[in-house]
C-alpha cells in the first residue's frame, strides 16, 4: 500500500473514532432530577435528592451541587477558590467583612478594591447575602 493509502485509512480510523467517541459521549442532563434545595451528599458523598432538615454543606461541597453558599460565613480559604478570586482578594474581602461587621448588601462588597462588575456578578451567582434589619446597624 502507498503512504497515501495508509494516511486515507489513519484519516478514516480517527472519523470512526470521532465520531463513536461522540456518540458515547456523557449527557448534557442533569444527573439528579430535583431542585438544587434538594440536593444533599450521604456518607459516602454521593449526591442525592431528599427533603429535611440536613446539616450544611461546607463551601466546597455546596457549590459542586450547585447551592449558593452564604458569604457571610466563607472562610479566605473558600473565597479564594471561587472565580475571579485569589488569597489576596480574599484576604482584603475578609478584613473588609470584619470591619463591618457583615454585608448588608452587594454594594458594600462592590466598594471593595478589586471587586469590579464581573467579579461581584460571579459572586452573587455562587453566594448570597442576607438582607440585614435595619434596626440592628
């Protein structure tokens, strides 16, 4: 056989492997058909849909199943795996957050140095911030 023999035959094994590889390809579905509320880990930390009270999840292990995580409780370590944030943005967010006591809002944490439009998006995406009484501040 020619080499240009062996190179049709290499081109038309990778298109079979392609195209097999791609039909066997992983859903795009969700594994778990529940809200992501109702998403907890067993024992052995494997995700699965129930209802009750559980205990909460730490940052990590929320966030894999698609939870939002309160940012009044992340640690520097948690914030700074999130998107956009390093230990040193975390650092700064954390000493912010203690010198106030908490966020009441977003805009307190936009107000932050190095926390501009796109990182304060990605994080009211993973966490939330609960309204705070203003009887209290």
């Amino acid at each position: 056989m020619t080499r240009d023999g062996w190179l049709v035959v290499a081109t038309l094994l990778l298109l079979v492997v392609g195209v097999g590889s791609w039909w066997r390809w992983p859903s795009q579905a969700p594994a778990l058909d529940c809200p992501a509320e109702r998403v907890f880990l067993d024992d052995a930390g494997v995700a699965r849909c129930g209802d009750g009270a559980r205990p909460p999840l730490p940052a990590g292990q929320a966030l894999t199943v698609g939870q939002r995580v309160p940012f009044a409780s992340l640690s520097a370590a948690d914030l700074a795996v999130l998107p956009g944030i390093g230990p040193a943005l975390a650092a700064d967010i954390i000493a912010a957050r203690d010198a106030r006591q908490g966020f009441c809002s977003w805009e307190e944490v936009d107000a932050i140095d190095g926390v501009g439009p796109a990182r304060l998006e990605a994080l009211r995406q993973l966490a939330e911030i609960p309204e705070c009484d203003a009887g209290l501040w």
